[in-house]
C-alpha cells in the first residue's frame, strides 16, 4: 500500500480551490421521524413540481463474502447498490493480532466474486471486530468506487477516504486523512460526479455532534474550508449520520438525535455552492 497521501500537504498544490467560507448553504434541521428504525434508512423522492418528501426504506441484507470468510468481520459488511451490471461492497478482515484490513470486493450480476482488493493495510488498532463498519458508494455517473473508515493509522487515528477511478485497477489510490480524532465513528457516504459528500459523527466530540467534509475534486482533495462543516446544530447527542439526497447542487443530510425525552431523526438540507 503506497504511503497515505495527507490532505493539508497537497492544499496549497491546488490553485483555484480555496474558499473563505464552506461551499454549502445550509436550511435548519427538520424532523422527519420519531424513534428511528435501525433498520431502515432514509431516502427522498420527489416528482416534478411536488414537494421532495422522505421515505423510509429497509436496509438491504449484505452477503458475507464466502470466499474470505477466515477474519471476516461480518457485521461490517456494506453494499453499495449495483452499477453498470456490478456491485462492490466492503469489509473489515482481522488479522492475528486484532488489528484489521479494509477490504473491497466486486460482484458480476450473477453475484460471482470476481475479485477482492486491499483498500487500506496500516490499521493498528487492535480492536478485532469492535470497530466501526467502513462506508462504500459507486458513482452512477463515473463508475468510481468510493470508501470512508475510521481506522487507527501509523501517524494516529481518524477518519480516512480512498477511491478507485478505474474499476480495472489492481489498486485503490492511496488514501486520503479527513479529519483525524480518538474516538471510533460511523460514516456515510455519497457521490455524484466531481463532488463526494462525507457525513460522520465528529471523532473530537465527546457529546456527539454531526460534521462533513466536501470534495468538489472526485475525491482527489477535501479543500480546506470543506473538511469539516458542523451539520447537528443543537446541544443534543447526535449519531448515525445519512447522506439521504446528492443531486443536482442539492445535500440532503440526516441524522439521529437523542435526548432525555426520547429520539428522532433530523434532516438538514443544503445548496452546493462555489466560491
């Protein structure tokens, strides 16, 4: 695996990708359910000249992947929805020691593993299979195959992207850091030609907050005022975050939110703008 290649070292590489302020405009959050079915998520829909609205959808099954099942951590398995006739999804495999692998794998349509490929190989944290599930997309536009993850890295732990531009290759381009931060989170992830969108909860929060980092480069930079935008905005502990819509310069993000009182899930639009 080729050294991680550090977002802040190639910022000043890029010319014409700063902005003074993050390239989303943001809505206030709206509720959209009470007590939240972990077993569903959230997707909108709309039809010209209606209202979007938010329905939920059962969470598709992922199937373990039979060929490597020495390791396998099989309740990190995800599923991206097939594309172009194939289907990708991604793994956590335990080594020896209790640390792990980040794998990827692709499906032919009749749901062959065709083949399997390392995404990221420096994970030190000798959790087994305590750690928190990678997050997969694949481009319907591109065909690009998009990863996020928390992991424990040689230089410290945080949230980590890689990408496949070429389904052909034999290798994910090295990986990019986020955001970096102590505590395991959850991530959700979502792309649409040239921007990717990040939702996670925030590793540095101790309460819980919801944060995202853009790219408006196909994943190649998160530019700097992008790589962490606030999105829960009240002092209750937010968690499981949803990229629920990443169309046509519109983010819809969604997110889990407790209290004394109970929980419910809120969702919080917002415009792609440039700078």
């Amino acid at each position: 695996m080729p050294c991680r290649v550090l977002t802040l070292m190639v910022l000043a590489m890029v010319a014409g990708c700063s902005w003074d302020a993050p390239p989303v405009e943001w809505q206030s959050p709206a509720p959209v359910a009470s007590a939240p079915d972990s077993t569903v998520l959230y997707e909108a829909r709309w039809l010209p000249g209606r209202v979007p609205e938010v329905v939920a959808v059962p969470v598709a099954a992922a199937s373990r992947p039979a060929s490597l099942d020495g390791g396998v951590c099989a309740a990190s398995v995800v599923v991206a929805p097939p594309v172009r006739g194939t289907t990708w999804s991604s793994w956590w495999q335990v080594r020896a020691d209790s640390s792990a692998l980040l794998h990827a794998g692709q499906r032919d349509s009749a749901g062959r593993l065709v083949r399997s490929l390392v995404v990221d190989s420096l994970d030190r944290a000798l959790l087994g299979c305590a750690r928190p599930a990678p997050a997969i997309t694949v481009d319907s536009a591109n065909g690009y195959v998009h990863v996020s993850y928390f992991m424990v890295a040689p230089e410290g732990p945080g949230l980590f992207y890689a990408h496949l531009m070429d389904p052909r290759a034999s290798r994910f381009e090295p990986p990019l850091a986020v955001v970096y931060g102590d505590r395991p989170v959850r991530v959700a992830l979502a792309s649409r030609g040239d921007t990717i969108a990040l939702a996670y909860e925030d590793p540095n929060s101790e309460h819980g907050r919801i944060a995202m980092s853009v790219s408006l480069t196909s994943g190649h930079l998160f530019e700097q005022t992008a790589r962490l935008i606030p999105v829960s905005t009240s002092s209750q502990s937010a968690s499981a975050p949803q990229v629920v819509r990443l169309s046509g310069g519109e983010l819809w993000v969604g997110w889990t939110e407790t209290s004394a009182s109970g929980s419910a899930f809120l969702l919080r639009r917002a415009r792609i703008v440039s700078r």
